[in-house]
C-alpha cells in the first residue's frame, strides 16, 4: 500500500522513517536491473520500505544524499563479439613512449609519441618505422613527470605539457620548430590536468588552452593569434568582480568527434568535480564568453572530490562520463551519458577505468577490457588484455607488456547484421585471407546491395586507401 494519501501513481520507494521524517538517505539498489529505494543510514531492513507518490518523493530528495548501498544488475550478453590479438612486437627500437596519439586518416596505425629522451616521434606501427620528427624546447617537460600531447587534426602540430605542468609548447613538426610557447598561471596547478586541445576551424588548426584557472583562451596554433580578446575573468582583493567572473578551475579538454562542442572536466571550491560542454560555433562566432556563462553551457555530472576522471564521447553530442553518485567515496562503477544539447541524461552500471568509444563503448581497466552496448548498457564482451592506448582510425588497442608490444582488434561487430549476408561475409573472407585490400570496392557493392547504410563503411571499401596489419572494415564483419 501507499504510505500516503495522494493520488497514484506511486512510482518511488523510500524507507518509512524518511516519510515519517525526511533526512539524508542512502540511494539501495535492490539488485533487479537499476530498481533503486531511499532509506535513512540505519535501516537495513526491506519490510521498512514503501510505496510513495512523486510529492512525497521530493519531500525526501530535499535532503542530502549520503551513499550507495546494495548493487544494481549488470546484464552480460556475449555474441558474436571477440577480441583478436595479432601482432606481437619486441619493442626494441621503439621509444620508450611518455605520451602516444593516433595519427587519423588512413587505415594503418600510424602513432606520434613523446618519448623518455624528450623528443617527438612517428611510429609506423605496422610497417615497424620509427622517425625523429623534433626535440621538445628546454624547460617544457619535467621527464620524470607525466607528459600530455595533443595533436592537430591533420597530425602536423603537436602541443606538449606536463599532466599537471605550466609550460606548454606547440611543435610544427614538419619542421621541428616551435610555433608557441604558452604558460598558465600558478594557482593551483596540481589539482588539474592541463587544459589543451586542438579545434579545426576551416583548415585552420586552433589551440585551447587555459591562461589562468578560471579562463580558456583560443589561439592560431601557428601565429599565435588571439581569437576570444575579452575582459577579465579574475580580480584581485580590492577590485570589482567581473561580470563574467567564472569560480571555475579548467582541467582536462575534450572536443566532440565534429568539432562543435568541447567538454571540460573541471572543479569549482569545496571542491566538487563539474563535467561542463558548450558550442564552439557559438563561442567563435556569436558570443566570446560562452566558455564562461554562454547560452550554450551545460553544467552535467557533479561530484564531491571528483574531477578529470575517465570519460569519452559517444558520438557527436552525447559525453560519457565515468562514475555513479554524487561523492568521490561512494562512485560507483558506471557510466552516465549525456546528450551536451538536450540535457537528457542516462546510464548504466559495470564499466570502471579508461573509456574509448567507436560505434560500442569500452572500459579499459586493471583486470581487463569490456565492451558495452552505449544504448542500453548491456556488456557484449570481456579480454583480459590491458591495452593502454586506441587508434580510431586503424580499430587497434596497442598494449605493452614487458619487453613487447601487443596489438588487439575487436572482431564481429556487424556480423550479425541483416546485412552481413553469406554474399558478404564470403567477399570479406576472401579479402582478408589473400590480403586483397583492392577488392574492398566489390566488398562495397556487395554491401550496398544487401542493405548497407553505414556510411564510414562503404565510404572505406569505395576509397580504402593503404592499409596495414588488417582492415576494421573486414574485422566488423568476420569473427
């Protein structure tokens, strides 16, 4: 029965001595699916809890919430999904890398590193070439400390810093010269990774990064260019506030797949973690402060004690963020997803350590690798290979263990699609039996005549280009 009065429904379930008395509560999980109930912090006792409608819910959700307790369900539904771990490289003659990107375009893996002698690498990994590209200047990297890099959409500048460093430089690494040399402030600089990231704008590479703590900047990357001039965001004791006076500290950038949002992974005093995202396009072309108090500004997770945690973007406009609940001591292992326009927000529980998402979600953690279903949450595969970086273009995870250096594909993705038919699927063995990347454009007819509306797909059998150890495309498609 209800424990009120009011008209159902009553969707929620909350512990008797909260109705009687609303006061902090304890978030149950009941174990079937997320089914969750509110309790207060001494009950343990199921019987105690009721049915009440949404009023009497809010009445409740007044007060604070203090923790977990019990687990929601995870759904493991394995298929035609397999891990496939090829190529298996004695790392000797590769540098031992501080800080690896992805060179995107083509279908071979393709790396540039920042590695323990200070220099900037290109690592053809499937061709096994390795070539000095530049020399990080004096003074940038501590070495001995972690080191973030950041490339340019077309892989021909390189922003370097230390995790939680002031300096950064950009590198033009066609000539091995520096093209800037940033520095922000010092307050607080340990709390939070340093905020850098490139944008494209044009066919013109642009640089985020933070002056101050509580200010991002957007410059040319090649001239140094200011393209966001406004007023303060900071004042000393004494002076006015500023009208767009930010209590924000900027920490680690990631821009959406498009380009047209960027999140940041900051924290505000007490301190609580809050995962921000606004438009570029608005921030660039309409309103300079939008980084500040923009229309587009969202304000997403918030967490006690908890920021540059893992997250990722799952597609153009939703951000995956790591972490369920409200406090750094009661996260639980999950992830929440949130639409950066629409402000719609959902999650699901398993996933814990790194995210990387392409087309399915995946958690990287000390005990293996995960595959989840973004839409719904159910886990799709496990591996109990570490892999510590992703290539998005070539679909290979690059770990190393010891000495070697071990690369690993996720196969079957698609096999099970209507139009993976035994025309297709035939056209794609053949192809990756012989090495015959040529064919792809046959691959392609084929899959358009069985129903195919993958874009990237077709797009890559029509034009594959050179490939290398492998095509993602023939992986999606065989087990």
């Amino acid at each position: 029965m209800p424990s009120c009065e009011h008209d159902g429904p009553w969707p929620h379930r909350v512990c008797r001595h909260l109705v009687a008395a609303p006061n902090n509560f304890v978030q149950r999980f009941t174990g079937r699916g997320r089914a969750f109930e509110f309790v207060c912090g001494a009950c343990t006792d199921p019987a105690d809890v009721l049915d009440v409608c949404a009023a009497c819910f809010a009445a409740v959700t007044d007060w604070s919430w203090i923790g977990i307790a019990g687990a929601p369900e995870i759904v493991d539904a394995p298929g035609a999904l397999v891990f496939t771990h090829g190529t298996t490289m004695l790392a000797a003659g590769v540098p031992r890398f501080l800080a690896l990107e992805p060179v995107r375009g083509e279908d071979r893996a393709i790396w540039i590193g920042v590695a323990d002698d200070g220099a900037l690498y290109r690592w053809d990994a499937d061709r096994g070439e390795v070539r000095r590209l530049a020399l990080v200047p004096d003074g940038v990297l501590d070495l001995a400390q972690p080191v973030t890099l950041r490339l340019s959409r077309d892989a021909t500048l390189a922003a370097v810093a230390n995790r939680r460093g002031i300096r950064q430089a950009v590198i033009d690494l066609a000539t091995g010269q520096p093209t800037l040399a940033l520095v922000r402030d010092s307050y607080h600089p340990e709390h939070c990774d340093v905020p850098l990231a490139f944008l494209d704008r044009g066919g013109r590479a642009l640089l985020v990064h933070a002056p101050a703590w509580n200010r991002l900047d957007v410059v040319d990357a090649r001239t140094g260019e200011l393209l966001t001039a406004r007023g303060p965001t900071s004042y000393a004791r004494g002076e006015q506030r500023p009208a767009h006076y930010l209590d924000y500290f900027h920490c680690g950038l990631l821009v959406s797949p498009d380009g047209r949002f960027i999140a940041d992974n900051g924290w505000v005093w007490h301190p609580v973690g809050v995962v921000t995202a606004w438009s570029v396009e608005r921030w660039l072309g309409e309103d300079v402060w939008e980084s500040e108090d923009g229309a587009s500004k969202r304000s997403l997770a918030s967490r006690d004690y908890n920021w540059d945690g893992p997250w990722c973007w799952v597609n153009d406009t939703e951000l995956a963020v790591w972490g369920y609940g409200e406090d750094d001591e009661w996260l639980m292992p999950a992830v929440r997803i949130f639409d950066v326009v629409s402000d719609v927000e959902r999650w699901f529980p398993g996933p814990r350590g790194d995210l990387v998402c392409d087309r399915v979600l995946v958690s990287i953690a000390d005990d293996g690798i995960a595959v989840w279903d973004a839409a719904d949450g159910r886990c799709l595969a496990r591996d109990p290979t570490r892999p510590t970086h992703y290539h998005p273009d070539a679909k290979v995870f690059l770990a190393r263990d010891g000495d070697r250096l071990v690369t690993s594909r996720l196969r079957g993705l698609d096999a099970a699609a209507p139009w993976c038919t035994p025309r297709v699927r035939d056209v794609a063995h053949a192809i990756a039996r012989d090495r015959s990347y040529g064919e792809l454009p046959v691959l392609g007819d084929a899959l358009q005549l069985a129903g195919c509306d993958d874009r990237a797909m077709l797009a890559h059998c029509h034009e594959p280009g050179a490939h290398g150890d492998g095509c993602w495309v023939i992986d999606r498609l065989t087990g």
